[in-house]
C-alpha cells in the first residue's frame, strides 16, 4: 500500500519562503533574479504593469504598476484570498520586477488574511521576508485597510 504524498509546499529555509503564522508558506521573488534552485512553483501570481513572460507552471497576471498599488483592488482581494487559501498544500509564487515594494506589499495583505493585526503585517513580512519590503506610503496604508479572513 502506497502512503499518501505529502502536501507540495516550499522548504521553510529556501531564499524568499515566507512562513505566515499559521505555518502555510509561500514564496516571494523578483523576476530580474534568476528562478532560485529547488522545486518550481505549483503556481504563480506576478504583480506587474505589464503581463509577464510565459511560465512553465500555471500563472494569473494581477495589473500593478511599479511604485503604486494594484489597478483593480477587488481583484486583488480576490487574488489573495486564492494565494492565502492554496499556499496551504500547493508551491504558491508571488513576484514583481524586485520582489519588494509589491510582493511585500501582497505578502503583508496575505498575512493579515492569516491573522496578523493589519497595523502589524508590514512589519511582519519585514521581519521574515525582506527588511525592505513595502516600498511606499501608499502601499503601508494598503495594507493597514485589509481585513483578516475572519471577517471577510
């Protein structure tokens, strides 16, 4: 009899791997880096003005321009609520251009869908992610109007 496969998710100490809270984990990245070593993701979600190149994996385009915040914000909401639920068992990739002002600006929104204060999260993803995450204002205040999974 065969044993059930474990769920696909990332290695916990593997470069941009952001452990929320509740252990779920999900990667953050620049794309102008190269795709770090390891398993590729199960799926991607790129964050950028424009659509990104083809994949070798499944991927969704959310339109965020550089510096600013996302051009459809119910969109967005929609897209982390998704990252938040299958980062749980899957690969799940979040990138723009750096891998700091938007990625952490949507890894602080996913980490307030898992329970961190909204005022908190950036601070939070600053710590365990990147020190320069979340780039502008605007975005610190993006993230301080989200609300947990809890209330949505």
């Amino acid at each position: 009899m065969t044993e059930p496969s474990a769920p696909s998710t990332w290695d916990p100490s593997a470069p941009g791997v952001l452990r929320l809270p509740s252990g779920r984990l999900l990667r953050g990245r620049g794309l102008l880096r190269p795709l770090p070593p390891g398993p590729r993701p199960d799926v991607g979600y790129y964050l950028l003005g424009r659509p990104p190149a083809p994949m070798d994996w499944p991927s969704t385009w959310v339109r965020w321009p550089d510096f600013r915040l996302p051009a459809d914000r119910a969109v967005a909401a929609e897209v982390f609520r998704e990252v938040w639920e299958r980062c749980a068992g899957e690969r799940v990739e979040l990138a723009c251009a750096g891998g700091r002002g938007r990625t952490g600006t949507a890894l602080a929104c996913i980490a307030v869908l898992d329970g961190v204060p909204p005022a908190e999260a950036v601070a939070y993803v600053r710590t365990h992610y990147d020190r320069h995450a979340v780039e502008t204002p605007w975005q610190r205040k993006f993230v301080e109007r989200q609300r947990p999974a809890s209330e949505g």
